[in-house]
C-alpha cells in the first residue's frame, strides 16, 4: 500500500515517524513471505479479521486491495457473511456496509 492511499491520520503519522512506518512495511512483506497462500487470498483473510476486530478504514482498504488482486465481490461479501457466525451479526452488518461503500460506492 501506498502511503498516498491512507487516511489523512495515518499520513501525519508516516510523515512524523517514517523509520516506525518502514518497519511496519518490512514486517508486512515478511508475514506475507512466510506461507503459502497468495496476495488475493491474504487480503480476503485481512478483511475477516478487520471485521472482527471492528476496523472500518482497514476493512474498506483490505477489499479493495483484494479486488487489486482479483477478487469478485461476491467473494469479499461472503468474508463478510463468514464473520457473522464468529463476531455475531452487528460487527457482520457493519462490514458488510463498510465494504460496499468501498467497492460499491454510490
């Protein structure tokens, strides 16, 4: 990810920080590196974990980084729909919305 993709906050801490920003980016291709599963596979996991834990910007960039790697909608939606039975309907209601604002927009 591009640091001109990321919200306004999270510029001006780069732009403060950029040594914390470059590990941060290290640590980020080493987890990628360590397994087997690919790009688009990694970011549909990402967007089930930003569901869970409540995280609206990084769901919204994790769908559409995974549409980047190939991802259907249809795929994105059923991350979202999968969530439902571990972190209960509202968080699922809420990134359900958050990622069709994303790759739905209006």
């Amino acid at each position: 990810m591009h640091t001109k993709d990321l919200p306004k906050t999270f510029k001006n801490i780069v732009k403060k920080y950029p040594q914390v920003w470059e590990a941060h980016q290290q640590l980020t291709k080493a987890c990628a590196k360590a397994g087997p599963l690919d790009q688009k596979t990694r970011h549909l996991i990402k967007i089930g974990i930003c569901v869970g834990a409540g995280l609206e910007t990084a769901t919204k960039r994790h769908a559409l980084m995974a549409k980047e790697n190939g991802a259907i909608n249809e795929e994105i939606f059923h991350v979202v729909l999968l969530a439902m039975t571990t972190c209960g309907h509202p968080k699922a209601a809420a990134g359900y919305k958050w990622v069709q604002s994303a790759i739905e927009p209006e």
